[in-house]
C-alpha cells in the first residue's frame, strides 16, 4: 500500500469534484464517491500484512482467536460505516447518514454481545473467590 499514491489520487479527485461541483453536482458526487471506492479498495490490499502480524501475536499470547474475530468485524463494521455515512453527507444526505452511524453502532454492540457475556463470567469468577 502506497500511501502517498493514494493520497494524491484523493486529492487529485477532491480538485476535480470542486471544479465541476458548481456546473454538475452529480457528476461531482460521482468522482467523489468512486474515488473513495477506489481508495478503499488500495487500503484493503494492504490489510493481510496487518491480518498475519496480528496472528502471530495472538498465537503468542494464548488469546482465543474468536475474540479477535468479532474486534475485527468491529473494526471493519465501524469503516463502512464511516465511508458510507460521510459520502452520504458529502452528496447533502446528512439524515441517511446519520442512520448509517447509528446502524453500524447499534450492530456493534449486539455483535460485542458474546463478549460482554464472557466478561460477566470473568468478573463473577473473581468475586466468588
């Protein structure tokens, strides 16, 4: 992942949005929106060094994998969510966007549920001695 190059073509793409905006918002909505897309999609090739490093520090600590799995799909939920929701306000959609923050919160914490279960066991465990 070249940050340099992404951040330039994100800036190119910002130049070229706010030069056609005020004859064709559309159209700027549509370069802004791909660009994130395209952005986005650099970023993720990226991720699977990210992905192994993390493993072999888990593998190395003893921590179960699955609790890596859900700060994961967290992690993951709360991007999407970040993207969609600010390209939303981006294109003047500031109600559909606000809805896209309050869905990928509310889908985190039902997700974060099996964990917060675990950590009640835990707390009561040590109570109880």
């Amino acid at each position: 992942m070249n940050i340099a190059a992404i951040s330039a073509f994100c800036l190119v793409a910002a130049v070229i949005a706010k030069v056609i905006q005020p004859t064709n918002r559309d159209l700027a909505a549509l370069v802004s929106i791909s660009a994130v897309i395209a952005a986005a999609f650099a970023a993720v090739d990226g991720i699977s060094g990210v992905f192994s490093g993390v493993g072999s520090i888990i593998g190395g600590a003893g921590i179960d994998p699955e609790y890596v799995k859900i700060a994961f799909r967290a992690l993951g939920i709360c991007y999407i969510c970040e993207l969609s929701s600010s390209s939303c306000r981006d294109c003047g959609e500031t109600a559909l966007g606000s809805v896209l923050d309050i869905s990928g919160r509310v889908t985190v914490a039902l997700m974060c549920l099996p964990l917060l279960k675990e950590f009640i066991e835990v707390v009561k465990t040590v109570l109880e001695r």
